[in-house]
C-alpha cells in the first residue's frame, strides 16, 4: 500500500440506491490508492497501521456532482434575476462572455472562479467555458492544478449570436474545436467535453460537424435542452423536420448514441420536454441536469424530474452559475425539493414530490454515472472501488442546544437534510477528491 492511503473516521452517510441511504454513526471510511474500500463499523486488522484521521462527531459524505456550471458568468451571478433567458443572455451573459478574449481578463476571472470551487461543497463539474481557445486552455489548467475532477468544453456558435462572440464560420469552428482538442490531452483530471451552446446558435454544418469529432475522438456532449418556451419554438423554425428538439440533436448524432462510438450527452435543464422526446432520451441515454434555481430565476418553469426518472433518464443536478446564483449543489437539492411540491400543486398533478434521498443521490451518485460514462472514474458512493471523492460536514454550527444528548439527538439522516438546507462553504471541514485532501 502507498504511504498516502489512510482511514477516517466519522459519522458517515451516502446514498444505496434512488430511494434509500446507508449511515454508520462513529464508523472507518478507508482510502486505498485513491479508492474507496468500503465503510466498516469496526476498523479491519488489515488498515490498522493506516494513518487514521479522527472526524468524530462529522459528517461524512460523498463529494457533490454539478453536471452544469458556466464558469465566465461567475463573475457577474445575481445579476439579471427580474428578466427572462434569452434576453438575460444578450444583456449579460454574452457581454461578460465576449471579454475572455483577453487572455490576462480570463486569468483573474477563472482564478477566482477556481478558487471558488475548491471551497464549495462540489468535488466534481462539468463546466461551459467560452468560444476562446488560450482562454479554455488556461481555465482547464486552472482547474487541474486544483485537484478537482471536471470537464470542460470549448463553446462553439458560429450564429444568431454577438459579433463579439460569433465564430466567423462552421469550419474555423471546428478548426478552433481540433486545436483545442489537441492541447487538452496533457490533462489528467480535466477532460474534453463537445459544447455546442444550443441549436440556435449553431448552423446545421456545425453541428454535423460537432457530431462528427464526438464519434472521431469518443467524446461526451453537453449543450441545453427544452429550458424556455420561446427558445423551444426557435428551434421548431430552425429545424422543422427533425420534430423535437432533442431529436435535433439526434440527428446531428449529439444526443446520446445507440452504438458505441461517441460518449455520453448531458442536457441542461429539460423544462418542457414532451413524451416523445422524454422516451428519446431514455432511449439513448441522455443524462438531464436538473437546475431548479436557474429555471426559477429566468422564468423557465419546473423540470418534470419525476417523470423523467420513471421514464429511465438519468438525472443529475447542476447550479447553472449565473442563472443559478449559488454554486452549492445542496442549494440544489433543497431547490430541486421545492420546486418539485410547486409543480405537483399549480399542475395539480399526481406526481409525488422528490424527497430527500432522492435528491441526495441525484447530486451525488445520479451526476456522477455522468463522469463514470466519460470514462473518467466511479463517483457519489462510498461503494468499494468508487473513487474516493468525500466531503467532511461540521455541522455543529447548525444545531440546537442538546442536539447529540438524548432524548434531543438527530439521526444521521436528520442531520444530512438540515445540512442540505442550511449548511454552506464554512460548514465544510475538509474536502478530498480521489483522495487527495483538497480543502481543509
């Protein structure tokens, strides 16, 4: 064994299923080459000469997946909330996003953003960067030099966009993609990922051109999917043979496969998909990253989560930094579980509100499938062979006077929700990503 495996041990929780969690109060969570080797009660003879780190009285649990984040609108979230998605993209998001082509503009923005990210409770990101290629190239070694597991994706939109943004053609597009692709290979934790913005933003030739570089290179896709009426409509006049928005994507081969060639697609947001298009989905395999606040704050509406996870489309979450404001993938948790109870009562639906464990394993096991698809490592679990991704929760700060004595004790469980509603970035101990000790 490496000198760096160790054990910790604490009060330790994490998700065994959609519906059902495991927690063991003073147990040994045990790190071997990065790895999880499972969670004991009693600490095997076979790691007792492992260093042990004494957690006692934490939480321990998974680090948090966020399988939606733009990383140059970090600098101006919370601005814009009173308008709507496509003008809050022409008055904020594409300004902001235009000034990364100054290079030194890019280093101070994504050093903060990176720093950010260390301190929050996710481990693990998939990130939007911008049309530029030395910006997403730095930004990527940034992220790699941090520790934290990400993808990152080159934007590409080469129309209905700014001059400021707009790429001159379909082909320096693409030329500007295989240039990025090139240089991003020296990267070990941060991998490619293909980002067409969203179908209106990008030609037909781009686009076909995109899903031939998935299938060169076996590259997962991100992109947006069915967020606003309006945006939905624009599609139907751009593409009205294809049917459906996500059948768009499909028929530029960038929305999920039914071979092997190509990886894994994640969609954002999926507010207003139909059944067609949900049963495409779970047909081919499309991941939605489900982003409550964003949808709240841009007048999107409520992502019908439930039936999508009873039609098999794996769900994550994401904070959709800025037309999320929050980067904490438990904001987005508790949002998911609101929201889901607003959508039951102004539908007046009888789909069942997301729980707790359903939204726990969402932003933990559910996004990480995600990255385990891409190839880059099991996460979300504490399982044996996982990698070892966990975040240390002191939440002491948040309890009542009496709260570990009886008859006044949480239950670990208790304990995880009131965390996922009122812990934030001070609440965190230490935070370990394949385990390395990122933050403490």
């Amino acid at each position: 064994m490496k000198n760096d495996n160790f054990v910790i041990q604490g009060d330790i929780c994490w998700s065994t299923s959609l519906t059902a969690l495991k927690t063991m109060p003073d147990a040994f969570l045990v790190c071997v080459e990065g790895k999880s080797a499972g969670v004991y009660p009693q600490l095997p003879q076979r790691f007792a000469e492992l260093p042990l780190f004494d957690y006692r009285g934490k939480l321990v649990i998974p680090g948090l997946v966020d399988l939606h984040i733009h990383a140059p609108q970090f600098a101006f979230r919370g601005l814009g909330m009173d308008m709507e998605l496509l003008d809050w993209l022409d008055s904020h998001a594409f300004p902001e996003e235009a000034k990364f082509n100054d290079i030194d503009y890019a280093r101070s923005a994504y050093g903060l953003f990176t720093e950010h990210l260390k301190r929050s409770s996710n481990t693990r990101f998939v990130v939007y960067a911008t049309v530029h290629v030395p910006a997403t190239l730095l930004l990527m070694e940034l992220l790699e030099e941090s520790g934290l597991v990400c993808m990152v994706g080159k934007v590409n939109m080469d129309r209905n966009s700014p001059d400021s943004l707009r790429e001159y053609s379909a082909a320096s597009s693409l030329e500007a993609t295989r240039e990025w692709l090139g240089a991003a290979d020296t990267y070990t934790r941060v991998k490619p990922v293909l980002t067409p913005r969203f179908i209106p933003s990008c030609s037909d030739d781009l686009m076909r051109g995109l899903g031939a570089l998935r299938r060169e290179f076996n590259l997962p896709v991100q992109s947006h999917l069915s967020e606003n009426r309006s945006e939905i409509e624009w599609v139907r006049k751009l593409c009205p043979a294809s049917g459906s928005y996500g059948a768009a994507y499909r028929d530029f081969d960038l929305f999920g496969n039914d071979t092997p060639e190509g990886g894994p697609t994640v969609m954002a947001h999926c507010v207003w998909p139909d059944e067609n298009e949900i049963a495409l989905m779970a047909r081919r395999g499309v991941f939605a990253a489900h982003c409550p606040q964003s949808n709240a704050n841009l007048s999107s509406g409520i992502a019908p989560v439930r039936r999508l996870l009873l039609a098999g489309v794996p769900v994550g979450l994401g904070s959709d930094i800025a037309g999320g404001t929050s980067s904490s993938v438990f904001r987005a948790m508790a949002d998911a579980v609101q929201v889901s109870k607003l959508r039951r009562v102004l539908l007046d639906n009888d789909d069942k509100a997301l729980t707790l464990e359903e939204v726990f394993y969402l932003g933990t096991v559910g996004g990480g499938v995600f990255f385990e698809k891409s190839g880059m490592g099991r996460c979300g679990s504490f399982e044996p062979r996982y990698d070892f991704d966990a975040l240390i929760i002191d939440d002491s700060s948040l309890a009542t006077s009496g709260w570990r004595t009886a008859p006044f004790a949480l239950s670990i469980r208790d304990r995880l929700e009131r965390t996922v509603y009122l812990g934030d970035n001070h609440t965190i101990a230490a935070k370990y990503v394949q385990g390395r000790l990122i933050t403490a």
